[in-house]
C-alpha cells in the first residue's frame, strides 16, 4: 500500500487520547517457554537487534497459566528480537494457531513513517492470555465462516521500536500521533493488543470502507451507520466490521472507538497495573 497516510492510531498517543488504548528451522524448536519472566531487566531501548544479553534475567511473572504449545516445525531461523521476545515470554501467534495470517505493516515501508521499523522482527508475538484470545476468536471465526480468517497487522511492538517511530516523527507534523516512550507505552508494547482485519482463503483482504490506519473518521466506529447513510460506507464495510468485532468480541476483545481494526485485551489502566511493557 502506498497510501498510508496517517497509521499511527496505533501508537500510544492515540491510546492515551482514546483512553483505552494506541526463518531456516531450529530442528528441535522448544516450546515457548512461559513459565518464566514476562519482561524483566531493561534492555537497550535505541537498538533492540542486539540487546539480548542484558533481559536473560527476567524475573516477573505472567499472569495466568497459559499451557505451552506444540509448534509446527519452523523453518526460518528466528532473529535476535524474536528470540529475545520468547525469552521473555511472548509468544508467536502463528504458533498458537497457524491458521492466522500474520503480515506486519512495520516491516514494510509504506507505512506512516515510510520507513521499515520491523528490521528484525517478522513474526507476530503477543502476551500469551492475548495470544490464547485471539485463538479463540479465530475459532469463533471459523465456526460462522470458514472460508475467512483473521490477518494480523501488527502486534506485540517492543518500546525500542516506539522510541524508533518517536524519533522518526519528532519535529514533524505526525509527531502528535506519536507518543514519546517516555511516558509510557501503549496496549501494543504490553503484547496485548492487536490491529487486524479479516482475509479470505487467498490472503486478500476484505473490505472494510479504509485502509488500516487511515486516520480519520471513516475509520471510527462509532457513527458508522450515519456513514453508510451518507453514502461513505458501503454496507458491506459494516458488515465486515460488524463480524471482525464479533468474533474477537468472543475471545475477549475490545475495539479501539476510533481505529476499527485496532484490539485491546485489557484497558490501559488494567495493563499498567498488572503487566510490563516490552523494553
Ligand atoms: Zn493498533
């Protein structure tokens, strides 16, 4: 896509604003370890390729049991981000469920900041009870329409990386779209939210009146029916939004007011309290 014109309702600014949010094979790949940390020391936040040494001591706990995972074979070597979320206790949706398609919007340029932020992370990872939502709501998917799925947008995003957007943006009219890491993060560095949309059988995407993050209020949920009326949303848009919230309303879910592909497991208050971010 090369109109991505604002995506960032995403990031953490826009979930303050919205106050409830914004490969070569391991042969014997282990089960994601989650009996250990959730996020534990700080890691280097201005380059998170090569910061693994410094989080191998995590000592915080996840909350629930999640039980581990049998994981298909992998086949591509995982980077030194992927390794270090797993270490960390996060774990790859497509493990989880491989029936979900994953397409990270932060690996490509034509995103908002127009540049690849995802230099090193090309799998979709999430906090483990997000990661078991999200099964669930692919499964309730499947249940009403087999023929679809869920293709995820972006996950889990480690704050080095939202330290990367902020310096991209800083002094630039987006910069207001863009929360300073400083001051906290957003659902996506806690791993417990998601920005999704469904897909058919081939991967292609359907429709749902914008682009993922299309800044405006054509992406809002709310008012969407006055839309239609006026002729700016088809009916099949809704009905394709109205199903998307459906089955992840059925894993838990809710839908940020003002992105409609946005996800949030927990309110923002709930993630600080009882979760860390992603250093
Ligand atoms: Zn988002």
């Amino acid at each position: 896509m090369t109109k991505f014109v604002f995506p960032l309702l995403c990031l953490p600014l826009c979930a303050m604003l919205c106050s409830n949010h914004k490969e070569q094979s391991e042969p014997s790949a282990k089960p994601v370890e989650i009996s250990r940390g959730l996020v534990g020391k700080s890691a280097s936040t201005a380059d998170f390729s090569t910061s693994t040494a410094e989080i191998s001591g995590s000592t915080a706990d996840f909350l629930g049991t999640p039980s581990p995972v049998s994981a298909p074979a992998d086949t591509i070597a995982k980077t030194a981000t992927e390794q270090r979320m797993e270490r960390l206790g996060f774990v790859d949706i497509q493990r989880i469920d491989p029936s979900i398609q994953v397409s990270l919007m932060y690996t490509r340029a034509d995103n908002f900041t127009g540049r690849v932020l995802y230099t090193d992370l090309h799998r979709a990872y999430l906090h483990p009870e997000a990661a078991q939502a999200l099964k669930k709501a692919q499964a309730e998917l499947k249940r009403l329409r087999p023929d679809l799925s869920l293709k995820v947008y972006d996950a889990a995003r480690p704050m080095s990386v939202q330290q990367r957007m902020y310096n991209v943006v800083k002094g630039t009219s987006k910069s207001i779209y863009v929360s300073n890491p400083k001051n906290g993060g957003g659902l996506h560095n806690y791993g417990l939210a998601v920005d999704l949309t469904l897909c058919d059988a081939k991967g292609d995407t359907l429709h749902m009146g914008t682009v993922i993050d299309y800044l405006g209020k054509l992406a809002h949920v709310k008012g969407e029916q006055q839309r239609m009326a006026e002729g700016q949303l088809s009916q099949t848009a809704i009905s394709n939004r109205k199903l998307l919230r459906r089955v992840m309303a059925a894993g838990g879910f809710k839908v940020l007011s003002t992105e409609w592909w946005h996800f949030n497991l927990h309110t923002r208050a709930e993630a600080k309290a009882r979760y860390k971010v992603i250093p």
